[in-house]
C-alpha cells in the first residue's frame, strides 16, 4: 500500500528571524542575513544567528552606542532587550510587519 504525504501548497514562514519587524511605538526594522536597516534608516551589519542577531546602536538613534540583541520567539515575534542592562528591563516585543508594508 502506498502512503501519499499532502503538504500545504501555501506560502511558508521561515524559521529565521530574517523579516521586516514592526513595533507600533518604535518602528520597524529589516533583518536580511548579518545586514540590517534600523528604525532609524542606518544600513549597517551586525552579528547574525539563524534565531537571534545583535547590533551596535548608530550615533543618531535613541540609545546610540547601546548593542540590542533581539532573540527569535516564534516565527511572527521577536524579544529585544539592550546587553548593558537587561536583567533590569523589560524586553521590548516586536512583530512581523503585515505583508502591506514589508
């Protein structure tokens, strides 16, 4: 007897935190290997896992100098918290941004 496997034929999500990510009071930002494009419009690199990436703070953006690390959640949320202190804060969440404004 043959067993035929039925896979979805609809878009898939990733599992890599690579995406437009929207936060409705800070911005959004683009994650595309080790490169990125800031809430502030900075192109710039940073250090690139599959589930988590982290980058320096450009000099004209809040926090400039501070280094974020943002961790993969689930494939539509990531946790963003600043190394120098985040025991003491309370992570920043963001999501995918709606396909009408990647």
């Amino acid at each position: 007897m043959a067993l035929t496997l039925m896979l979805p034929t609809g878009a898939a999500i990733a599992d890599a935190i690579d995406g437009h990510w929207c936060h409705r009071e800070i911005g959004r930002l683009e994650i595309s290997g080790p490169n990125i494009v800031t809430p502030g419009g900075a192109q710039m690199q940073g250090i690139y896992g599959r589930h988590s990436f982290s980058y320096i703070v450009p000099a004209n953006e809040p926090s400039a100098g501070a280094t974020l690390n943002l961790i993969l959640i689930d494939d539509d949320t990531v946790q963003l918290t600043q190394a120098s202190n985040s025991a003491s804060q309370t992570p920043q969440i963001w999501n995918r941004c709606p396909a009408s404004i990647s």
